[in-house]
C-alpha cells in the first residue's frame, strides 16, 4: 500500500472518528446527514479491505490511536466540546 493511500484510510478513519464523538457526546445535534456520513466512512472502509489485503485490522489497529488524537484535535479546533 502506498503511502498516499495509508493517508487517505488515516483521513477517514479521523473523519469518522470525528462523527462518532460528536454523535457520542453531543446528542441534541444528531442529524440525519450524520447518520449517513457514518455510515459511509463505515462502508467505505470495508471495501478498502476489500481491496486491499494489506489494510487489515492490524493496520487500523495501528494507525488507531494517531488517528484517535488527530480527531480529538480536530474536535476542538472545530469549537466542539466533548
């Protein structure tokens, strides 16, 4: 796997990481459309495992914790409080 497209997988894994803390923690602003962006990222990363043996659960397991960071930052440049 390139390193263009570790990027994009990390890219979406904050995105969606980003969509479940704010679903998590702020329930009166749930939406539909948040509802669908989760469930986009969510499919979007399975057919990347799909199409790629090498982005396996240990991939994700890996890039996790970066990713999880990356998405609390940007939870709080976005003026979210979780």
């Amino acid at each position: 796997m390139s390193a263009a497209q570790k990027r994009s997988i990390e890219s979406q894994l904050i995105r969606l990481m980003l969509h479940i803390l704010k679903w998590n923690y702020q329930p009166d602003k749930r939406s539909t459309s948040e509802v669908r962006t989760i469930s986009n990222a969510r499919l979007e990363m399975e057919r990347w495992q799909e199409e790629k043996p090498s982005l396996n659960d240990e991939f994700i397991k890996d890039s996790w914790e970066k990713c999880f960071k990356y998405a609390i930052k940007g939870s709080k440049s976005r003026n979210e409080s979780f």
